[in-house]
C-alpha cells in the first residue's frame, strides 16, 4: 500500500545569506582582528536568523509506492513494478498479435505478483530469482525484438528472430503465471484442508451428501 512520506526541507538561501555578511564584511572588517571577528560572528548569526524567519523549513510529501515495513522489499517491488512498465509500452510498440497476447499475460501476472508480496511482505524471498532475472531477461529479448521493429528489419535474420521469440513467448508467459501461483501454494493447501474439515462436519450432521 502507497503512502505519503513527509521531510522536513530547510532552506538553503540563510546559509547563502550569512556567507554574504563574511564575503562583504571580510572586505570591510579585516577579520584576522578579533574584534571585527566578533562582528562579522555576530552579523551573520543575526543575517542568517532574519533568513530562516523569511525562509521557514518547508515540509514536503512525497508518495511512496510501497509501504511494506523493509525498504528491501519495497525497492524490489518498485523495481518489478518499473520493469512492468517498461514491459507495458513495449507491447504497445509491438504489433504482433501472439507477442502481444503473451506480454498481456505477463503483465497480468507480474501485477499479480507485485500485489502478493506487497500482502505477504515475507515471500519476498521466493521472488528474488523472477525479479533480479527472468522479468529483466524478458524485457531485454522484448526490447531487441521492438528495436528490429522500429529499425524496419524485415530479413531473414529477423524473421528468424521473430519466429524463436513467438515460439518461446508463451512458455514465458506460463513461467510468470507459475510464479504467481506459487506463491499461493499455501495458502491453497489451508483452503483446501478447511474445505475437507468443513465437508467432515457437514457429513456429521447429515447436512452434506
């Protein structure tokens, strides 16, 4: 879950303020005198506080995709979400139909796997691989492919290029896809024991066939 994250700025012009009073003062007031020394401390102390009753520290909020607890995982969430991204409009620039369609799965997937993690901060663990990896492979063969697209390669080279990634797209896609469904695995074995506990009393009481 997203949160806004504030900080408190302090300005910086004060401090610009009172190095004044030293540069213009030091001119005036040779300052290797402690006298003049003692007035020139004196001025820019008052300089810079007169600078931070017109400048006040500012406080601004900043929106923090990912909330989780450790900044380990919300960075690695940040980063599969941006590749998710960069995943995204390459498909737009992909016209292929079949490549299309599996990068829609992925996306699905990674979105999905993005959410679960974000829930179960803990199974960051079992991601780690897909994130650091398989998602930036896949980005790297998708945006070769876009940039023969763009560049208008239409030979054989290309062609053969093509036909291996439209060959290999969808098995990529089931990769994600079982990625999500393992980090589900689980929590479906509890679903399914309290599905048979819950058959067992209904048996019991004659309320079940």
């Amino acid at each position: 879950m997203s949160k806004w994250e504030e900080k408190q700025q302090r300005p910086v012009l004060p401090l610009y303020m009172a190095a004044a009073v030293w540069l213009v003062g030091a001119v005036l007031l040779p300052p290797y005198r402690l006298l003049n020394l003692l007035i020139l401390t004196a001025l820019s102390l008052a300089v810079y506080a007169v600078g931070l009753r017109l400048c006040p520290t500012r406080v601004v909020k900043t929106l923090v995709p990912y909330a989780t607890g450790s900044e380990d995982v919300d960075a690695l969430l940040t980063g599969i979400a941006q590749n998710l991204d960069t995943l995204h409009a390459l498909n737009v620039d992909i016209p292929d139909e079949v490549l299309s369609a599996a990068m829609d799965r992925m996306e699905k997937a990674g979105r999905g796997i993005v959410a679960a993690v974000e829930q179960a901060p803990e199974k960051a663990r079992s991601i780690d691989r897909f994130a650091r990896y398989y998602l930036p492979e896949v980005l790297k063969i998708m945006g070769a492919w876009a940039g023969m697209e763009k560049a208008g390669a239409k030979g054989e080279n290309a062609g053969a290029v093509l036909a291996d990634i439209r060959k290999n797209a969808g098995t990529m896609a089931t990769a994600f896809e079982n990625q999500l469904d393992a980090l589900y695995s689980a929590e479906a074995m509890d679903i399914s024991t309290d599905i048979e506990v819950l058959d067992g009393i209904l048996k019991a009481q004659n309320l079940a066939k």
